[in-house]
C-alpha cells in the first residue's frame, strides 16, 4: 500500500474531529461508519494523527463541491420563440 504525502499544509486551516463532524452535521452523516466509508471510498479527504482522524475545512469544501448537482427543466432547454 502507497501513501501519499502532502508536503505544504495550511497550518491555519481548521481541522475537525470525527465527532465533532458527525455532531455538527457538517456533512449530512449521523454516524463515524459513514465517514469511514466515503474516505475508503477516497471521495473524503483527511489527516490522521497519530490515532485520530481530523477533517479541514478544506477537505469539507471539496467534498460538498463534488456533491452538488445542477438541476434543468424537464425535457431539457426549450426555445423562447
């Protein structure tokens, strides 16, 4: 198994537990399993220190980008004529 270094953190960056995660709501979760999941799925970024595992802002960010979807009207663009 290969692991991927970063080698320039924002140090200013804030970094959320797992918990503090799930009991903000931060990402639509309401359980640690589900957070497990999406970053074996590798669609979450994380840190993990020492034994913990930490969320940046950053990494919520990017996960609720590739979340979003854009709606359009059924039946796809219509003309205005």
């Amino acid at each position: 198994m290969s692991k991927q270094v970063i080698n320039q953190v924002d140090l200013a960056e804030k970094r959320y537990s797992e918990d503090e995660v799930v009991d903000l709501g931060l990402l639509g979760c309401r359980n640690r399993i589900t957070l497990h999941r999406r970053r074996k799925a590798g669609v979450l970024g994380f840190y993990r220190i020492g034994g913990r595992v930490y969320y940046g802002e950053g990494h919520i960010k990017n996960y609720l980008a590739s979340c979003e979807r854009n709606t359009s009207p059924k039946g796809g663009v219509r003309n205005a004529a």
